[in-house]
C-alpha cells in the first residue's frame, strides 16, 4: 500500500483526514487513533477521494465512513433530512465528551446487572462509570470548528503578553499564603508554556491555525494520570507540546488575581502604560472564562478542570464582586465539575499518586470555604454540603513535601501528629485550608437554620453548635489561633493577616448564631453585642498595617464586606435603640469604643474609593457598596451625637431596618441600588430599571467592567 499522496507529503488515515485533524501518520495505527480508542478504525485508504462502487461489498478495511451528502439547492423536506445510515457528520461530538464521569452508589451504572465475566467485586462506594464509545456521537458541536477557532485564537492571542503573564504567576506562587495548587506545578507548567510561545514567537505575531488545532487537539484528548506518575513531570501532559486550553485558563486566572491584588510587571510600572492595567485585567478574564467554555465542549473533566474553575471563580468574584451574578454562577459551575470528578469522595483518589490525592483534598476543601462565603454573603442555600462527602483533611505539609520526593513525603507525614498537623509550628498553606475547613463546617450547620423558623429545637441545637465551636477553638494548635500582638513580634505580615481572617471567619459563625437568636433588648444581648466588637474591632487592624511589601487595601476591603459591615451594622442599631430607650449597655460594652469604630469604618470606606486596588473606584463592584455603607453609618453617628430635638423616634429615618438576612443580614433595608439582593429593588419591591441601568445614586451599573466575552 502507498502511504503517500501524488504531490510526495504522507497521506493521512480515514478518521484523521474525516475530521481534519492532524495525523502522525504512525504504521500500522497512528498514535491519535490510539489514544482516542478507535484503533480498528484507522486505516490509510490507497485512493480516499475514490467513492467505492459498491459499499456493501467492500470488506472491512476496505472502506470509509462518508461525510454528509452535499444537499440540493432546493429539494422536498424529506430529500433534506434524509441521509444513509452510512454517512458521517464531518463535525461530530466525540463520545468521550459526553463520558459521565463519577457516579455515585444510587446511579444506574451500580444498578444494572454486572457481567459476571469481568470477575470484578461490586463495591458501593467505588463509582462505576459506563462504558467509552469508540464512535463518535451523531450530532455535531453546539459552536461549529470555525468559531472555536476564533475563540481559541483570541485566547492564544493573550500570550503577546506572556512576559508579564509568566512574572504575575511565579509572583503569586512566591507571596501568596492562601494559595491551593502547590506552587512547583505551576511554576513548571507556566515554564512549559514558554516554550511553545517562543517556538511559534506568540509575543510578537499572531497564533498560527496549526498551533490552534494542536491545542484544541490535545485539549480533546482524555486526560489520563497513572499512579507513578511523579509532580515534576505533571506539566508534560497538559503544557509544551501537549498544551491544554485547561492549563491555560488556571494560569490565566492566576495573572489576573495576581495583577488585581496590586502586583504590577515592569510594563505597568511606566506611567503612561498604567490605564492598561484595568483593560489587561479585562482581557485576562474574558480569556479565562473562554478556556471554560471551550473545555466544556472539547474535554471530559480534569483535575486541571477543577483548578481552572476555582481560580476563574475567585477571579470573577474580585472583578465582579460576591454580589455579581457571575460570582454566583461560577461557583455553581465549581461545584457540578467538583462532583462530576468525584473528589468529594476519598474512594475516587485512591489509585492516584500521593501529591494529587493530597491537591484533590486541599481543592475541595478550599471550594466547600468559598461555597460558604458566598451563600453567608447571599444569604441562598450552600451548593457544596459537608453531608455528601468523606473527604478527609488535607495533611499540613508544605508544597515542596507535597510534591517532592517520596522518601520526603512518607517521613513528612509520619513527622505529623494524630490530627495531621505539623509539629514543628509551621505556618503552612495548607494550614489555613484545614483551619478554614474545620471553622465553615459549623457554618453550614447555622446556615441551615437561617433559612427556616426557629423554634425551641433549633434553638437548642444553635446553643450546641456554639458550645462545640468554641471548643473546636481551643483544640486548634495555639500558634495558629490569631493573638493581637503577633505584628509586633516579626511574623510577617502576610501570616499575621492569614491568621486573622481564620479568627474572623471563626468567630462570624458565632456572631450568626446570636443574631439568630435575637435575644431582646438588643442593648443587653451581651453575647451579640460583645463578638460584634471583637470582629469589627479586629476588621479594623488590618488598616493600621504600613508594609510595603504587601498591599492590604484588598484584603482589608474584603473583610470589610465580609465580616466587619455585618457586625458594625448590629452596634449602628444597638446605639439607635439606646439613644431612643436610654438604655444603657452592659458594663463590658463602651459606647463611646462603638462611636469610635464606627468612625473609623466610615473612613475606611470613604477612603476605598480613592485607593487603587481597594476593588471599590468608581465604575467598580464594591464602589456604590461602599458609598451606600458609609452614608447609612454616618447618618447614625451623626444622630447619635447631636443634640435630642423633640422628633418621636419612629419619625427618625435611619436608613435601615431590623435584620433579617443569614449572613450580611446588616444590609437589610439600606436598598443599595444595583447589587442584587442588597438592594436591586426599591422600597416597594419592584426592581429599579429605569434609567437605563442608572442606579439611584448615579452609577451606571452597566459600565462597572469588560464583558468576559
């Protein structure tokens, strides 16, 4: 047979010429064919332009799957329909796309009858996932090739900046503390890409079409971990030459809440290159958020798939706020790819290297902390239940234990205590992740009764979940628990502010379970009143720090949000309701120390709008927050403090309500113009959408950021 075509190049077999797709052109069976499962199917056809004369006489490796019939210019509905059951879509979904993935003991992969050929124990807890198909499936992509052409192109397009990408990316792997991925596989994969941007020269011309179909290739290809497979090698399966629109997305993700955060490359540091910063920001999402898209249609679900997904939600949230739409969507979508993987079970890591069972673990538990931000924020049920999942606590190791050599990581782990934590008083990034996953555990438990009645059950389970919280607390290693002198003994700050946000998102749980209790009158609720000004005075810390080598602005925003609005917003009230009773507060509890943090917190959020990367600049997510927080605290301040005049208390207009919400219940009743639930509709409870998105403040909702596509 001649593997050759006339002008002298090699010929292509049947499915890779079908599809257009590049071939190996490997003898007998190219390596494509091999990898797709479709062996029998390859084939080098002596004449493939030469339609056979009789197909139902041909023989096996005689003939080809035809492509759809070119259809008459005008013909009968029927004529246009019908097609022989031999023809080929030239477009088609390939089967592994549609690959369940994990399913769980109720599925009905479990319930159907097993073969008892196999020989194989059915086992409950081990997903049984259906059989592949070699074929491809009978209908054609949702986006034809041409527009996942255009949409990878403009996501390789990105890499003329790969200079600052790739700076962005080792910087937040060498400051962050709070990040997941253990940082040598990105910064191995980050390099791999380099390669490939300077062998097609990505920084100074545009991506080739056979650069996109490689990627989009390698993309499609089932993503396959053996157990052997050892951390430093990880990146030759999804980067260089087998570079995956996967990997792309995650690192992407990572520039860009590395350039948010404050970090800023030599191109940004020219004065007249700093307008570009917010478009660059912009275009790192929308790149982003299109490798999310085009993973969807090409590739079943990863590891890698689950890392871009969280790193793109925590983008989304810092560009479009927690109270964005998108912010809430992504992580809905971080949950469904979460589960389709199935590592909320332990059962599903347990043929995988050691370093990706321990990544697996830190993943989900650092989704499940998010899941709990957002719907504390949102106050709208979890998506991510600690009811579904076995999985244990990643151990406390550090990333190079982690991914280094095994001889490191079984002494590391024996090194360990009972629970898992290090014994030499490390302060690891996995650290915060096991801190955080212990504390939001109890959260969930309270967000259950936050969206139903009390009554006195749950009023006593409340009680038992506060009791078993603050002994969780004190069981926690003590030079983890955040102490308020530490910035003053040479802890760098980044750990002293990690340490804080675990005390905070501790201790908020608390402050829910009182709030909903509601103890009345609100000025002697001591338990209430008391964690409120332990976290609003703690929130506020984090504004007299003055290192220059970590900008605090954004974090201390987010806290702000968070946990320090919740809890000023039930001293604002607690100082309404004693400037109308006389009431005085409990001996422990210092009105002029609640003026006086309130103060502050409305400098704090004034000051936002004039700092660069607080995250609240006018045409920003938080800014009308902001702006709507500090108007509603200055007007109590200011009513508090002046002198009485003969005005009934109920014709005072505060500006807001009781507290009615489960998590950022202080909001209630501001009616914050275009943030959702905080206040999207107005006092009647019609959503405001005159003005053509203009909120009631002035702020064109519309314009606050790019569209990510």
């Amino acid at each position: 047979m001649n593997a050759s075509r006339r002008n002298g190049k090699p010929a292509s077999c049947e499915p890779c010429r079908i599809n257009k797709t590049r071939c190996d052109h490997g003898m007998p069976k190219c390596d494509r064919c091999k990898q797709r499962g479709i062996e029998e199917r390859c084939f080098y056809h002596p004449a493939p332009l030469t339609k056979p004369r009789n197909h139902d006489d041909s023989g096996p490796g005689e003939s080809r799957p035809l492509k759809r019939k070119r259809l008459p210019k005008q013909g009968t509905l029927e004529e246009v329909l019908s097609t022989s059951p031999h023809d080929k879509l030239a477009d088609a979904v390939a089967a592994d796309v549609y690959h369940p993935g994990f399913l769980g003991p109720g599925s009905y992969a479990v319930l159907l009858p097993q073969d008892e050929e196999t020989g194989i124990p059915r086992e409950r807890e081990i997903s049984v996932a259906s059989e592949r198909s070699d074929w491809e499936l009978t209908h054609q992509h949702a986006l034809t090739k041409s527009m996942r052409h255009q949409m990878a192109n403009d996501v390789l397009r990105v890499f003329r900046y790969f200079t600052a990408i790739k700076e962005l990316v080792l910087w937040y792997n060498a400051g962050n503390e709070a990040g997941v991925i253990p940082a040598q596989i990105q910064v191995d994969a980050i390099n791999g890409i380099e390669a490939i941007v300077d062998k097609h020269n990505l920084a100074k011309s545009a991506p080739s079409p056979q650069l996109i179909d490689q990627v989009l290739e390698s993309t499609s290809r089932p993503f396959v971990i053996a157990q052997s497979l050892e951390a430093s090698d990880f990146q030759i399966l999804c980067s260089g030459e087998n570079l995956r629109f996967e990997i792309i997305g995650f690192l992407l993700a990572t520039a860009g809440r590395s350039l948010t955060f404050g970090f800023a490359p030599d191109v940004f540091s020219d004065p007249a290159n700093r307008s570009l910063k917010s478009q660059f920001i912009d275009e790192l999402l929308r790149a982003s958020t299109t490798c999310l898209f085009l993973c969807t249609m090409l590739a079943t679900v990863n590891d890698i798939t689950v890392w871009m997904y969280y790193e793109n939600y925590l983008f989304t949230t810092m560009v479009c706020g927690y109270a964005g739409p998108p912010s809430w969507r992504r992580i809905g979508e971080l949950a469904t790819q979460i589960y389709a993987l199935g590592i909320h079970k332990e059962s599903t890591s347990a043929t995988v290297p050691i370093w990706l069972r321990e990544t697996r673990r830190r993943m989900f538990c650092s989704s499940f902390n998010q899941d709990k931000s957002i719907s504390t924020f949102l106050g709208r049920p979890i998506r991510i239940s600690k009811r579904y999942t076995d999985i244990s606590l990643p151990l406390d190791l550090s990333d190079k234990e982690t991914v280094g050599d095994l001889t490191v990581l079984n002494n590391a782990i024996r090194a360990l205590d009972k629970d898992g934590w290090d014994t030499k008083g490390r302060r690891l990034r996995a650290s915060w992740i096991r801190l955080r996953y212990t504390s939001l555990q109890f959260r969930e438990e309270v967000l259950e009764y936050s969206l139903t009645r009390l009554d006195d059950t749950a009023r006593a389970k409340l009680l038992d979940t506060s009791a078993r919280l603050r002994a969780s607390w004190d069981s926690l290693p003590p030079h983890l628990r955040y102490w308020k002198s530490c910035w003053d003994e040479g802890i760098p700050s980044t750990v002293c502010l990690m340490l804080i946000i675990v005390h905070l998102t501790h201790w908020y749980t608390e402050f829910m379970i009182q709030k909903l209790l509601d103890y009345q009158p609100l000025t002697s609720n001591t338990a209430l009143l008391r964690v409120s000004c332990d976290i609003l005075s703690n929130v506020l810390t984090l504004g007299t720090i003055r290192d220059r080598s970590y900008d605090v602005h954004r974090d201390l925003l987010h806290c702000i949000l968070l946990f320090g609005v919740p809890a000023a917003s039930v001293l604002a009230t607690a100082l309404r309701e004693q400037h109308a009773t006389s009431h005085p507060f409990p001996p422990d509890i210092s009105r002029s120390e609640i003026v006086r943090m309130l103060s502050v917190l409305i400098s704090h959020l004034d000051a936002a709008a004039h700092v660069e990367n607080s995250g609240a600049r006018q045409g920003e997510a938080n800014y009308n927050l902001c702006r709507k927080a500090s108007r509603i605290f200055t007007r109590v301040i200011d009513a508090v403090l002046d002198t009485p005049v003969e005005t009934p208390s109920s014709a005072l207009d505060w500006g807001f309500e009781g507290f009615e919400g489960p998590g950022l219940d202080g909001f209630e009743g501001m009616e914050f113009s275009g943030l959702g639930p905080l206040g999207l509709s107005g006092g009647n409870g019609n959503v405001n959408v005159g003005g053509g998105g203009v909120g009631v403040d002035g702020v064109d909702w519309g314009a606050i950021g790019q569209w990510s596509l």
